[in-house]
C-alpha cells in the first residue's frame, strides 16, 4: 500500500480511539459489565422477538419509538418511583450516543462545559467532539466534589453543561440529592444544564434516592441511564435519558435519521418485559462489592467508598506493573484514574475470588514496596 496521510483534523492528530484493552483471560473484571448473563429462555425470547421483527426489515424503524419510550418510563416509575412522561423519555445506541447529541445540542463553539475529575475519561471526548471548551474542577482527595469551587466557577463560567456522575466513575463515589439540586439550581441562573450520569444508579444502596426526583422543580437536569450495567446488556447498546419534553425536542433534531435500529429497539423492549429477571443478581454484586471493598482494605490498600459495580483501590508506586501481573495469573482489571490506582469491576463471586487471589500472589511476588501506603 501506498503511502497516505489523510487530512484528519488537527485537534485529532496523534490520538488513540478510546476503548480498554480486550485479552482472552479466564477473568475479565475490568469494564463494568454485569457478570450475570440473560437465561436461556429470555435468550430465546429475544430470538423469536428480533426473528418476527425481521420481517419488517425492508422499512425504516420508527424515528421516535414510542413504544420503547413508554416502557422506560414505565421502568423508571418502578425502579425509583418517579413518574417521567413519555415525551420526556429518549434512547439512543448507549448512553454514549445520547451524550454526544445532548453535547451536539447544547455544545459547541463558544460554549463551555464543566466537570469534575477524576471521571468518566469520554467526557474530554465529548468536549473535543462538538467544539465545546471544556474546564475541569479537580475532586478533592476522597473524591467527592468540591461544591464551593463548582458553584463559583458555574456562577463565572456560565457552562451550556455541567457533567456529574452519580455514582462517579471510576471511583464509585456518590452525591447527595441535595448538592446534586445546589449545582441545578445554580447551572439554571446562568442559564446551562446539570447531566447527571446514572450509568450505575441501579447499584446504589437501597433508599437512596435517584436524580430522577430533581426534574419535578429542576427542568434544566437530564438524567443519563444505561441497559449496559444492571440489565446486563451491554451488547445490546442501549441508552436512554429523561428529562423536561422542551429538552428531548432538541435532541430530536440532532440525531441521526432513524438511529436507533428495529432490532435494538426489539431488543431492549423485550430486556424491560424481563427486568426483574435481568436484575435478580443485583443484591448479590452490592454484597460481593462490598465484600470487595472489605477485602482490599484488609490488605493494606486504599480503597474509595462505592456505590457502583467496581472498586477503585490502591494506591501502587507502579500499577502497570500489579495490572501485567494479574493479568500473568488470567485476571484482567483496568488501569484508570489517578496516577497509582487500578478499578476492579464486581464479577460472580468465584470471578472475585480468583482476583483476590491473583491480587495476592502478586503482591507477593512485587513485594511491600509496591504499595505507597501514605499517599
């Protein structure tokens, strides 16, 4: 093949696509996914399903999706007992897409949007990608989110957005309703957004309540769900977002023609039909979670309080080399967020156990000095 340098953008030059490393080990515990995969049964549901659906193929799916809206209100009614309406629903292929057209709406040049890391690494992305500035208030050293710096810098920056997720990741830390609403109520004087990613928010301890309950007095909050996590359908790419209907308009025209497939929207209407099945092995990853956290703090390590599926631990003097070694003993984890911290994401309770295990063999092996206790 000739030589050939096409012209990519400037800002693109250099950068590796996003994505964590994908290794054929017998324990891969190091993207969130729900351990637990769908039954037999519900398999053979959504085959017949997708299979009857096949039939309309030679059509365009329908644009809005009503159907599926309905039921993720419906879902959400259920799970934290606040009632969206329909026209206050969207879905998109993952929370990612709906990101990117909540950044593509209420972004752009000569706008700027404001979060906290450490956080989700695609927030930078989403920033880059639709030519929005993008400023970043550090979390302070348990990693909650300093709310007078966030509040002075809303009140002088004016974002079009400020991003927070509840839980956050990577460390699994939680905010509380009532500073989630003091960073709403403050976005909404300068006149921007509060997007709050509940990605995880089906992991968090039973009685905590969900952003959802913001929207009644908040119509400038978005709240960003998942299918990828507690549904246990992170093939399925399915995300979704409620929020006021004056909010769902805009992100109706800037998505892509019929971007949601028929087949995913089959998909995850057949996914809601069966969520408590989906959802039965919720209770068992908060244990083994907490577990977790247990088990890493008995060793020595320092851990952040989670309410995710994941544990963010540490701190090491070279993590990559406790990640090589872990993943010597066929457990792969993450290497993400600060400097000397790795996430471990809740596996099955055997999954868990061989982590502890191979954690231990190759702290063993690295010897005390790979620990730096008093980061």
């Amino acid at each position: 093949m000739p030589d050939f340098r096409p012209p990519v953008r400037d800002d693109l030059a250099g950068i590796s696509p996003y994505g964590a490393p994908q290794l054929d080990v017998d324990v891969r515990l190091n993207v969130n996914e729900n351990p637990f995969p769908p039954s037999a049964q519900l398999a053979r549901d959504v085959a017949r399903s997708v299979e009857e659906a096949a039939l309309e193929m030679n059509r365009y799916p329908d644009r809005d999706f009503p159907l599926l809206r309905a039921q993720l209100a419906d879902y959400l009614a259920s799970e934290s007992g606040v009632r969206v309406s329909v026209d206050g629903i969207w879905a998109a292929n993952g929370s990612n897409e709906v990101m990117a057209h909540v950044m593509a709406a209420f972004g752009g040049p000569g706008r700027c949007v404001l979060s906290f890391p450490p956080t989700y690494s695609m927030y930078p992305e989403y920033a880059r990608e639709s030519f929005t500035e993008l400023i970043e208030i550090p979390r302070a050293a348990d990693f909650s989110v300093d709310m007078d710096a966030a509040i002075a810098t809303i009140e002088s920056a004016k974002p079009s957005l400020v991003l927070v997720a509840a839980p956050n990741n990577p460390t699994g830390t939680a905010i509380c309703l009532a500073d989630l609403a003091r960073l709403a109520s403050a976005t909404r004087a300068v006149g921007g957004l509060l997007v709050v990613d509940e990605a995880y928010a089906e992991f968090r301890p039973t009685g905590t309540p969900s952003a959802l309950e913001l929207l009644a007095d908040h119509p400038n909050v978005i709240v960003t769900r998942t299918m990828s996590k507690a549904f246990a359908m992170a093939g399925a790419r399915i995300g979704y977002a409620a929020a006021h209907p004056s909010i769902i308009d805009a992100l109706r025209i800037v998505r892509l023609p019929y971007h949601l497939s028929l087949v995913s929207q089959t998909v995850a209407r057949v996914a809601l039909a069966h969520a408590g099945e989906l959802q039965s092995g919720l209770q068992i990853l908060r244990n083994e979670r907490d577990a977790l956290v247990a088990a890493l703090g008995d060793r020595g390590l320092q851990v952040a309080p989670s309410d995710a599926n994941f544990c963010l631990f540490g701190v090491f003097a070279d993590r990559h080399e406790v990640w090589q070694q872990l993943v010597d003993r066929g457990v792969l984890i993450r290497e993400t967020g600060p400097a000397g911290w790795l996430r471990v994401s809740v596996g099955t309770p055997e999954e868990n156990a061989r982590f502890i295990t191979a954690l231990d063999e190759s702290l063993a092996d690295l010897g005390q000095g790979a620990m730096v206790i008093d980061e």
